[in-house]
C-alpha cells in the first residue's frame, strides 16, 4: 500500500466537466491506495479552521486542493456543490450514467461522478437523457469494472420512464424552486412528497417490504425499477426527507416515483400502471382525496 501524500502533490489530471470534488478526492485515493476521508485529513492536518465538506470545501482547504493538483483554485469554484434538500446526501452520491462513462473509457478518461447527477428527485442524465444506474462502491479504483449498456426501450418501457421523470421534475420544481404544482393532481406537493416516502418505506408495525417492492417492472424495466431486496424494519416517525435523501440507489427511487405518479397523475393509461392488481389502501385513500380537491 502506498503512502499517501503529505507534501501534497496529487498526481491526477484536473477535473472533468461538471465533475464533483468528492469524485475527485476519490480519484486520489485510488492512486494513493487509501481512503478518501485519509486523503481529505492529510490535505487538512495542518488547518486549525475546518475545513468543510468534500464537495463544498473551505476556501483554505479549495487553494490546498488546486496547489495538490497544480491548478488554480478558482478553477475548482464551479465544481463545489453545497448540500441541498433537493440533492442526494453527499453520502449517497454513488450513481452513474453508462453513456457517460462509456465515452470516457472510450476516450481514455477516468471515470468520475458528474455533479448533475445528483439531483434527489430525478433518475436521468440530463445529458444523453439515460436511466442513471448505481456505480460499484469501488467505482474508482476497480479495473474490472464493465459498463453495462442502455437497452433498446419499448414504446411503453420509454414511456414509464418518461412519467417518472415528469412526476419527479414536477415535484421538485414545486417544493424547492415556486412553480405551479398541477392542479389536475390534486393534494399538493408536500402531500404528495408524504405519499412518497409512504411508499417508500416500512409504514407497518412490524418487519416488512415497503410497498415500492410490490412494483412490478417487467422487460427491460426489470433492471431499471424496482424495491429493496430485503425486508425492513419499520420506519421511524414522522418519516424525514433527509432519509429519502440517503437511497442511493435510481432504481428504487423510480420504484416510489413511479407508484406515486400512477396514485396521482389523472388519466393515465393501464399501460403505464406499476403492476398492481388493486391500489394498496393508503394509495386509494390519496387518490380519492386528490380526486375529492
């Protein structure tokens, strides 16, 4: 294992476009052979000011980080990204998109985590607009590691994916950033973001699946939606969205948008429906009073 730096030269290119400064500490500790969070202290070991987190760091800690890489640090400004309600724990950050990094492995770059990717409520690379996927924990130091391709989508499969995303926007834009929520859907977006960590989580007394693992994906789907593989206990109230925050995985996060959208969104057609033979009651009870609004 090697040491890692003290001096601090880190031996890396610069960052990619768009790229996350945790994503870059990590590229770190894979050359180093370390964790992130020992690259992070040995940057800082000597800074009686914190120094802040990975992806927002102090401006004493963002100079330390451009000299490491012989870059200026202003060059490093566009690349922080401060914790917000509507991104992904900084902890859960841990998602790709295949089109992305199969361009990079094309073109001979490191594979790196895209700051766009991030956003809690949506599931899609903004750039080539693919189904975003949860990268392998060692992402950055795995040379084993194959990009597994986009499958050719049906009509229908593209249109689930479609509703989703306009569900997960919709909410979003909402909550966070004043627009309009649609009328048409009834019980409002804090109501409707309760529903969805109702679907998400173990509301039982007991140990169980949340109702997202009852979602049935079929066809290429099957790998893109879906619930927990394990039963859990059940959730803590009030339920937080901070834990919401914290599922990493696109997948399951499509599982509740999606179950969500088909209780709300009016009209849509059978096609689009997550599988259920009837509504789960608390569902029913959300769509009735939407319906009653």
């Amino acid at each position: 294992m090697r040491t890692a730096p003290t001096g601090q030269r880190w031996w890396i290119s610069p960052p990619r476009p768009d790229e996350s400064l945790r994503s870059l500490v990590l590229r770190v500790a894979a050359l180093y052979e370390c964790s992130a969070s020992t690259i992070w202290e040995c940057l800082n070991k000597d800074e009686a000011c914190p120094s802040g987190d990975m992806d927002l760091p102090s401006c004493i800690a963002l100079r330390r980080m451009g000299a490491a890489i012989g870059i200026r640090p202003s060059t490093l400004l566009a690349h922080r990204q401060a914790d917000s309600q509507w991104l992904l724990a900084p902890s859960a950050r841990n998602i790709y998109c295949p089109s992305c990094w199969s361009e990079d492995q094309q073109r001979g770059f490191p594979y790196s985590i895209r700051r766009s990717w991030n956003w809690v409520l949506r599931t899609t690379c903004p750039e080539h607009g693919q189904p975003l996927r949860l990268a392998p924990d060692d992402w950055n130091i795995s040379s084993t590691f194959v990009v597994r391709s986009i499958p050719s989508l049906t009509n229908r499969e593209e249109g689930v994916l479609d509703l989703i995303e306009r569900f997960g926007e919709s909410l979003e834009q909402s909550l966070y950033f004043g627009a309009a929520w649609p009328a048409a859907w009834g019980i409002g977006a804090h109501s409707a973001r309760q529903l969805l960590l109702e679907m998400s989580f173990n509301v039982n007394t007991v140990r169980d699946y949340p109702q997202t693992n009852f979602v049935r994906a079929s066809g290429n789907l099957q790998e893109l939606i879906r619930g927990p593989k394990h039963q859990e206990e059940p959730a803590a109230k009030p339920l937080t969205w901070d834990r919401y925050r914290h599922i990493t995985d696109p997948a399951i996060r499509r599982a509740g948008l999606w179950s969500a959208a088909w209780a709300l969104v009016p009209d849509l057609p059978e096609e689009l429906s997550p599988g259920w033979a009837t509504l789960p009651s608390h569902i029913e009870l959300y769509r009735r009073r939407a319906r009653r609004d």
